[in-house]
C-alpha cells in the first residue's frame, strides 16, 4: 500500500530535545489560544486581549512546523498536521458559535415553556430532598 | 430570540455520535480483516519457496537470522538464511539451533508454543518489552537472539560456559540469578530445560517478525556517546 | 459512621463499590512503591516479590479499582438521572460480593503462587501474562459474568425510568466496554496476533469507552454541582461523543507501528492519535466555560456565593479536564508520532504518559465520586473543603506530576543513549540506566510516589472524616 518509506532518516541526536519542547509546547500554546478564547467570550478578560489568542495559535502553528520538519516527516504526515493545526484554529469558533446557540435558545425555552423548566427542577430538587 | 438550528439540536448530535462512531469501528474492523492475514503465521512451505511473510512460520529456526538495513523501506529489516540480491531473505544460509538444523514444521512449531506459554506463565512481559511493549524493568526483548551480548565474542555467553548462544541463553534462563550481569538481577522463574529451549525458539521467532524497522539502529554503535 | 442519609439502595450499593475501589488503590500506590524502591535498590524482596510481581498487582489494582469505582458510579447516578430506583440491586450486591471474592483470590494467586508451568493450567488458573491482563481465564469469565450482570442492571433500569441523554450514553458505552474484554481473553501462539488483540481491550478501553465514560461522569457532575443546565451538557456530551470516538477508534493504530502489522498504520495511527487530543482540548473548555457562566449568573442576581454545592469533589473535577489534557493530550502527542515513537517506544517516556493519563484522565473523577457519596451520605447541601482535602488534592497531583516530570526526564536518557545511538540492545539498556539523570530520575519518582501515597492516606482520613465537619450547610 505505500510505496514511499516513511522513517527513511534517523532524528539527529541533538534535536531530540527540540522536538519533544516544541511537541509539548504545541498543546500548551494550543491550550492557551482556546483557554484565552474562551475566557474572553465569557468576558472573563478584556477583548483587547483576543489577538494575544491568535499570537498563541500561531506559535502552536509554528511548533508544529518545527516538531514536523525536525522529525523528517513525510508528506502525509505533514498533512496531517496541518489539518490537526486548522481544526485547532476552528474548534473554539465552532463551540462557541454552538454554546450561544444553544444558551440563547434555552433562555427562550424558559419563557415560552415554563413547564418544561419546571419539571426538571423538581426533579432536580426532589432528589436533593432524598438524600 | 434566536432560532432553533440543527446545530443546537441534541438530536443530530446524537445522530452525528452514533454515526461516526459506527463508521470509524466498521473502518476499524474492514482494517482488521486486512491486517490478520498479513500476520498470520508462515510455514515450512513459504520458508522453502522463498516467501517472505512478516511473521515467518518456526522453521526459521534452522536458519541465520540478521537485521539489515533495507534500501528500499529505509530501515532495517529481518534478513533469514542470508540476503539475496535485493537485500530481502534468501532462506540459504542455514544455522545449528540446539545441535541441528532440520527441525521440522512440527518440531519447531511445538518448541515455539512452549516458548510462547511459557513466556506468559513466567510473566516475562512485566519486567521486559516484547515487540516494545511491557514493562520497562530489563532490556527489550524483540532482538534479543540477536544481541552482540550473547554472540560469540559476547560476555554472556562466555560467561554461561556455554559454546552456543542457544544453549547460553537456555542455561540464562534456567539459572539466571547465578548469572548476574548487573545489579538488576532476573529471578530465578522455575524454567524447565524443555521451556528454557521452547522460550529460545520464541525468542528467535520474534526476532524475524517484520518490525518495520524497530529497533532502529540496532547495536551500531557500539558504546554511548551522549547522556552519562 | 453516623447517620446514613441515603434512602435509595442504588447509592448504597454505590458506596459499597466506592470503598472496595479506595482500598484497592491504596494497594495499588503500595506495590507501585514496592517497585519503584526496586528501581534504586535492585535487591529489595529479590526472589521475594520480584518486580514482576509488584508490577503486575501495582497494574491489575489500578484497572479493576476503577472499574469498581466506574460501576459504583453508574449505580450512584442511576436514580439521579431515571427518576426510579435502579432495577437488580440484589443481583448488585450478590455479584459485587462475587466480584470482591474473585478479585481477592486472584491477588492472593499473584502474590504467593506467582508463576506456573508452561501449560494450559497456569492461563486458567494462575496467570495470562500479559500486561494489565494478567487475570487467569477463569477470573476473566467471571467478571464477564459479573459485567453482563451490572449491564443488565443498567439496561433494566434505563428502559424503565427516564432514559435521559447521560443514560443513553451510558448503556451504550458500557456494553462496548464489556464487549472489547473478550476481544483480550483468547490465547494464541502468535506474539503479533497476541498484541493485536491485546491493544484492542487497552487501547479502546482507555482512549474510547473509558473517555466517553468520563464525559458522561462529568456532565452528570456538572448538572448536579453547579446546576449546568442539562440540555447544553447533554447536547456537549455528544459532540464529545463524536470526537472521543471518531478520533480514538482508529487512534489504536499508534500500537500498531511495530508489531509486526503492516505500514499502513503509520498513517492511520498519526493522523486519527494527532487529533485524538481536540476533545481532550474541548471538554476541558467545556468544564470551565460551564463554571464560569454558572457562576456569572450566581453574581448577576447579587448572589457573591459559589454555586458549586461540593468544593472538593467539584474540584477533583476541574483537575480531570485538565489532567486528561495534560496526561492524554500532552504527554500523548509527545510519542504519538511514528517517526518519534521508534524512539520513545517501550521507554520510560511511556511510563510517564501511562501514569499521568491514567491519574489525570480517571483518578481524579472517580475520587471527585467518592466525595460526591460522602456528601450524600452525610446529608450535606454544600460540602466545604477541609484543610484535608486541600493537602491530599495537592499531594496527590503534585506527587503524580513530580513522578511524571522524573520519568520523563529519565525517558530523555533512554531515547538518547538506549535508542538512538545503540538500538535497543542489552548493553544499550544498561547504559542507559546507569545515566546520572536516569538514576537520579528514578530517586525522584520514588520520592513523588511517597508523597503521592502520603496524599492518599490524607485522603482517605478526609473521605472518613469530612462528612462530620461542622462549617458545611446542611
Ligand atoms: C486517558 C487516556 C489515556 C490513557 C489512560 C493512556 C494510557 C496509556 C498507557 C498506560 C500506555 C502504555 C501501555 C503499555 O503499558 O505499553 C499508553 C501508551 C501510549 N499512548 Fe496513551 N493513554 C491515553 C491517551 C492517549 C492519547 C490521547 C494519545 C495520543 C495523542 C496516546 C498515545 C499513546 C502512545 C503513542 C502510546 C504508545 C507508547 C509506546 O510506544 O510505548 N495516549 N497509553
Ligand atoms: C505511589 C505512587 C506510584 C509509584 C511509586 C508507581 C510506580 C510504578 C512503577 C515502578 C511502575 C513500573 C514501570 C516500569 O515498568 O518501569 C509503574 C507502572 C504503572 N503505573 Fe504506577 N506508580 C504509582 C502510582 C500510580 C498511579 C497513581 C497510577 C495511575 C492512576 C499509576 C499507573 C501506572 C501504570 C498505568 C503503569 C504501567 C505503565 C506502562 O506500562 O507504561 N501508577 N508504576
Ligand atoms: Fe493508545
């Protein structure tokens, strides 16, 4: 099935340091872009911090660009990192996009179907009680 | 007020869940039932008519067993009975294993299931790895019959009073806190002469599996440079 | 103990399984040192208990701990979330007395019988001898017995009462997870074929159904802590659903890059084990978008109190999301790599991933559980940290991570010398063991596990004691 070998160079002994730093930095930066993403849409910080967000992705995109050539990847490997890459970009985006979604409409459950709301209060509060 | 979108809806998330969960196990299995076969075990016949399988049948026991480096696949692979041309098994070079080199399917086949059972019963894989995986206690297993520590020039087997490798490592296995090579010493497992012979048979087996490449660098540098 | 203020017998059964699970791990924590002393001192118990033996009971504990904790867990919630009490609790207590008896003999097995001959015997009645599924076969029949039996529990009780989302997920993933069990319970010849199957049951419990399984834990704990609202979490659920498996399934090809399998795995496992971190990511955001809208609301009405009605387990909570990133999604992207792995492959690298996976993906929930029944049982309406439970949170994590960080360090010794330069041989191992950083990496995994283990003593007397603190709100 594959024609072109995939592990045709050894990793250089001195980048070995390299690619596990920027392999472990990918996610803390990636960590950091969703994490100030989505303190700031639940404005727990300032909006002029947002592009601070973008600059975390960028690095994330950068370790990955690092880690990627560092290990001699092949070409699908490369590709999958930068689809791993873009759906990092998109996730926050995409969750925040369906939590207000879905938070504006549960408040207008509320109003125009009270039932609902209540009924599952109780439910709630009943087996609070039980215990 | 907003309007109800499918992407707020629990419904299709709920759709979406189970339909790509599905997707991804019938990938899983249709990719299962490709890769069984590639691993099932060879035979005498393959080993005779020059097939290469990734998991060759026993009788490779009665051949030399090297790991070369492959052009083609740019890591090194297990050679059996000598390279041919294209740097892949040649099934030529023959080796005594336990004084011969005529073990039959059968013979063979019955050495490397004690060896297997017996490999689980004494619970080797949790202080070594086989194929990389186990415990991380004692040296990796995969290569091991082809370890330059139990060739000729190897301190092990000398240290055994042993001439063969097999009969070194058999010996090890038996007795091997008799043997101490370091601090870390293996305990003695209650190996019988016969489990000792069938665990060497496992143990050349496993070195000719198609590991795609691991170990890399097996034993080509001979003493560590960095990291002390 | 006091007054016991749970009515419903599904939650006594809960708390049942919840303390079988604590002391099965605190043996787990006592072996691991056991092992970890052998690291530095090869001779401790040699010929005695051999590392194998400590390893196997340190391994084996973990497991079964978790799942006693995960089925007490579905137990607990099951009247929560159905409305009625859970259908079979007779048949829960019978087989979790079965279960503990099983369990209790196998140890006893491991512990003084230890290996056997190399026949058929010894895979039934003593050992299988392969990692994490050491149990003989007859211990493996019957705690698919014992499952099939809890499932059937769970189903009787979700196609009685209120199937809500949570439920659904539930039933569904608790079957794939009894399913995949068989798929580790055959024996064959074959080492390639073996491990195959092997990473089926390690691989798809753990990054699958044991994830799912967490998700579902935590959006019932964030409904009932901090009032989430459920259809936000449910829908949450199973996006989370979607991803954990759409990405981990196939994930398992990260096991099959030097088995014996073909190529082909290189790619399927990177591309699907590189994405298998994003929901990882997700329901770590989840958690504290969740937390942080909650609480907003709270202060929006004028109300400066917090709305998580139980501190401690609420925050066992918050460390899962952010364990399971850091243990899951850091540590497995590090090796997740073909190129990378050849490396790190069989290192102490993934001894380092292995315990701050496990710790931080499931440990801390289910101890967030044990303190969610200790509330309950105690009758309490806000349960308040103690000074106790704040220095066993931080001993224990703190412990892990130190542990973790000390492997990982050593891993670095082994990748460079044992693997990159002499190729996984007997000297090559053994030079790299005698690194001045492996050593000392070793001494400091032995002291983070002593912490780690002083952390859960302290643990243990809070869950015993807390429920009789008097700065709660009853
Ligand atoms: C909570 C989730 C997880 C747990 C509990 C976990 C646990 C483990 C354990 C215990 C092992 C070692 C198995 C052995 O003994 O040989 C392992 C291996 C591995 N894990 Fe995970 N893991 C998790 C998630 C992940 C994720 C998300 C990734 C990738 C992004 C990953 C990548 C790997 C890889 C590549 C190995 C093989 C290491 C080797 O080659 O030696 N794991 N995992
Ligand atoms: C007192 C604390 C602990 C100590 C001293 C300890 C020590 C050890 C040792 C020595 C090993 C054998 C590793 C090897 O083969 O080289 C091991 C394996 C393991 N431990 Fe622990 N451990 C501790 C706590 C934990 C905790 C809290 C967890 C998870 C919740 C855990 C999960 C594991 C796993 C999954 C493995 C197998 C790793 C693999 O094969 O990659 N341990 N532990
Ligand atoms: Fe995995």
């Amino acid at each position: 099935m594959v024609e072109e070998a995939l592990i045709l160079q050894d990793i250089h002994i001195d980048d070995f340091l390299t690619i596990f730093v920027s392999a472990g930095l990918v996610l803390v930066f990636g960590g950091f872009y969703v994490g100030i993403y989505t303190a700031v849409k639940a404005e727990l910080l300032k909006p002029w911090i947002m592009p601070f967000a973008y600059i975390a992705w960028l690095c994330t995109a950068y370790c990955l660009y690092l880690m990627g050539s560092l290990m001699h990847v092949n070409d699908f490997t490369a590709k999958t990192l930068v689809v791993a890459g873009l759906s990092l970009l998109l996730i926050p985006h995409a969750v925040y996009y369906m939590l207000r979604r879905v938070h504006e409409e549960n408040e207008y459950i509320h109003e125009e179907n009270e039932e609902y709301v209540h009924e599952e209060n109780e439910q709630h509060v009943q087996a609070k009680n039980e215990h | 007020m907003a309007q109800k979108s499918v992407w707020s809806d629990n419904r299709f998330w709920q759709r979406s869940a189970s339909w790509i969960t599905g997707f991804a196990a019938m990938l899983l299995i249709w990719l299962t039932f490709d890769t069984i076969p590639q691993i099932m075990m060879g035979n005498d016949t393959d080993i005779k008519e020059g097939v290469t399988k990734r998991v060759p049948g026993p009788t490779v026991i009665n051949y030399k067993i090297t790991y070369e480096m492959s052009k083609r696949r740019g890591h090194e692979i297990p050679v059996i009975g000598g390279a041919n041309a294209e740097g892949t098994s040649s099934f030529q070079e023959k080796e005594l294993f336990f004084g011969r080199d005529d073990w039959s399917q059968e013979e063979a086949m019955e050495m490397l299931a004690l060896g297997k059972l017996a490999s689980q019963a004494k619970n080797c894989m949790n202080c070594h790895t086989l194929l990389g995986n186990g415990a991380y206690y004692a040296p990796d297993l995969t290569k091991s019959w082809l370890d330059p520590m139990w060739g000729p020039e190897g301190p092990l087997q000398a240290m055994t009073g042993k001439s063969t490798k097999e009969e070194a490592m058999a010996e090890f296995l038996i007795n091997p806190s008799q043997y101490p090579t370091h601090a870390r010493m293996m305990p003695k497992l209650g190996i019988t002469a016969a489990e000792a012979k069938g665990l060497v048979a496992f143990l050349k087996h496993m070195s000719t599996i198609d590991t795609n490449g691991f170990p890399r660098n097996f034993g080509k540098i001979k003493g560590a440079v960095h990291g002390k | 103990m006091a007054n016991n203020y749970l009515t419903s017998e599904s939650k006594k059964l809960a708390t049942w399984y919840f303390t079988f699970a604590a002391i099965l791990f605190g043996a787990q924590l006592l072996f691991g040192l056991v092992a970890a002393i052998q690291y530095v001192m090869p001779g401790f118990l040699f010929e005695i208990l051999d590392f194998s033996v400590a390893r196997t009971v340190h391994i084996n504990a973990l497991v079964i701990w978790m799942v006693f904790a995960m089925m007490g867990s579905v137990y607990w919630l099951l009247p929560d979330e159905t409305g009625i009490e859970t259908v079979g609790i007779g048949l829960g207590k019978l087989f979790y007395w079965v279960f503990v008896a099983a369990i209790v003999v196998v140890v006893l097995v491991y512990l003084f019988v230890q290996v056997g001959p190399a026949d058929q015997t010894t895979i039934w009645f003593i050992m299988e001898g392969r990692e994490y599924l050491e149990a003989p076969r007859w211990a493996d029949i019957g705690i698919v017995v014992v499952v099939l039996g809890f499932i059937y529990n769970l189903y009787a009780t979700g196609m009685k009462g209120k199937r809500t989302g949570i439920v659904t997920v539930l039933m569904a993933d608790m079957l794939a997870f009894a399913g995949i069990y068989l798929a580790g319970m055959g024996y064959t010849d074959n080492i390639s074929v073996d491990q195959f199957w092997w990473w089926w049951v390690i691989h798809l419990w753990v990054e699958a159904t044991w994830e799912v399984f967490v998700g579902a834990i935590a959006a019932y704990g964030l409904i009932h802590m901090i009032g989430a609202h459920r259809k936000v979490v449910e829908m949450w659920l199973w996006i989370e659903v979607a991803m954990l498996f759409g990405s981990g399934i196939l994930g398992i090809g990260h096991h099959y890059f030097w088995i014996g399998t073909p190529e082909y795995w290189w790619e399927i496992g990177a591309l699907f084990s590189a994405l298998e971190p994003l929901p990882l990511v997700a329901m770590f955001i989840h958690v504290l978008y969740d937390w942080g809208k909650q609480q907003g609301a709270q202060e929006a009405q004028g109300k400066e109190v917090s709305v998580v009605t139980n501190k401690p387990a609420f925050t066992w909570f918050v460390l899962q999301a952010f364990g399971n990133f850091l243990g899951a999604g850091v540590w497995g992207f590090f090796h997740t790599f073909p190129q990378v792995n050849l490396y790190t492959h069989g290192t102490q690298f993934t001894s380092a991933h292995g315990h701050l996976a496990f710790f931080g993906a499931y440990a801390t929930i289910l101890i967030g559980m044990f303190y969610i029944a200790v509330q309950n049982k105690n009758g309490i309406k806000v349960m308040k940290a103690t000074k106790k439970s704040i220095w066993a949170t931080c001993m224990i994590f703190g412990g892990v991570l130190g542990m973790t960080v000390a492997l990982t360090l050593a891993g670095y010794v082994q990748v460079l010398v044992s693997r990159a330069q002499m190729g996984a041989t007997w000297a090559g191992y053994f030079d790299g063991q005698a690194g001045i950083w492996f050593a000392q990496g070793m001494d400091w995994r032995l002291i983070m596990g002593v912490v780690t283990f002083i952390g859960f003593i302290i643990l243990i007397k809070d869950l015993l004691s807390i429920g009789s603190a008097t700065h709660h709100e009853r």
